[in-house]
C-alpha cells in the first residue's frame, strides 16, 4: 500500500514539474532586431586579430548612418544600400595588415544562442544580421545587437577573453592519488606503479 501511495505521489509531482514548465514555455524571439555577425577567416590568433580590426574599423566606419534609425526595417534598408562599402571597408583593412583573402557581405537569417545585454535577454533563436564573411568565415566570430544599438555592452571583454582563450597553453595536469600514495608508502604486497 505505502509503495503504491509513494509512486501517486511521484507521479503527480512529475506532473506538476512538467505543467509548470509548459506553462513557462520557451521565450519569444525579441521583434525589431538586427544583428552583426562577423566571421574570422580561421581561429588563428592572427586572423581572430583581424576580425576585431575590421569590427573595430565597420563600427568606427559606419556606426552614424544608424543614429537616426527608428526600427529595424530601416536599419536593414540602410546597411544594405552600403554593403559594397561595406565590403570595401573591411577588404582595406585586410590588406593593410597584410591579408590577401577575400571578403562578402550579406543580410540574412543567422541563428544565435542567447545573449544578456544587462536586463535584457535575446533568446537563441533566428534573427536578422548583417553578416561579414573574411575569407572562408571558418573561424570563431564576433556578433551584437546592431539595432538597436547594443553592440559595444561588454564587447571588449568578450573579444578579450576569446583571444586568451586562442592564445593560452593550459599548463599540464599532474595527477595523484591518495589511495596510491599509501599503497606506496605501505609496500603493499601486489601493488606496481605503471
């Protein structure tokens, strides 16, 4: 009897997990967005340096022509009138630092995973974005809100943790084990150290 009242009870507190996760159900997509993708060549340090240097020389570039913008639609009509200088842009600054790859530009759906902007959530999902590919776009890339404009909220510290993360050696892992050190220290009879 106690075991059929317990699996009751296990079933019903399922039921209630479940019905309240449902009823929270999974987050709209924030309407009015277009994002900025650029994609690195490859994960190399030199060409993930690149990217932040075309990201820095578009942004520097290009940021006045969404100052007045009131909505997404027109930010995408604006940046799409632009994409050849766009592309020239970010071809320049490939070349000056010695690159010879090329580079495309396109406005497109991109799927993104969930971003924090302080108290703002973009959920993953698709959004609009205004892609960058240099070279083969094979590499980690750099992405932000671009309208509105969120793009430069904790950038810094995330592209420097991405070029320490490409940078840095682990140092080596030396493993030990307490059980083993005893046994070692006790002799005891059938233990060899591998």
């Amino acid at each position: 009897m106690l075991k059929r009242w317990m699996t009751v009870g296990l079933v019903v507190m399922v039921m209630i997990c479940c019905g309240f996760t449902a009823m929270r159900g999974t987050p709209e997509l924030v309407p009015g967005v277009l994002r900025l993708h650029i994609r690195a060549n490859s994960d190399s340090v030199e060409d993930q340096r690149i990217k932040l240097q075309v990201r820095d020389r578009l942004t520097s570039e290009f940021s006045h022509l969404l100052a007045q913008v009131q909505d997404a639609d027109q930010a995408e009509a604006v940046l799409q009138a632009q994409l050849p200088q766009i592309e020239q842009t970010a071809q320049e600054t490939l070349r000056a630092a010695g690159f010879d790859y090329g580079v495309h530009a396109d406005i497109a759906v991109q799927t993104f995973p969930e971003r924090r902007y302080g108290e703002i959530i973009y959920p993953a999902g698709d959004y609009r974005a205004l892609t960058l590919y240099l070279g083969t776009g094979g590499g980690h890339n750099w992405w932000c809100v671009m309208f509105p404009p969120l793009c430069f909220v904790d950038a810094q510290q995330q592209e420097e943790n991405q070029i320490l993360e490409l940078t840095e050696q682990a140092p080596p892992v030396t493993l030990k084990s307490h059980i083993a050190d005893w046994l070692r220290e006790w002799k005891w009879p059938g233990y060899t150290e591998s």
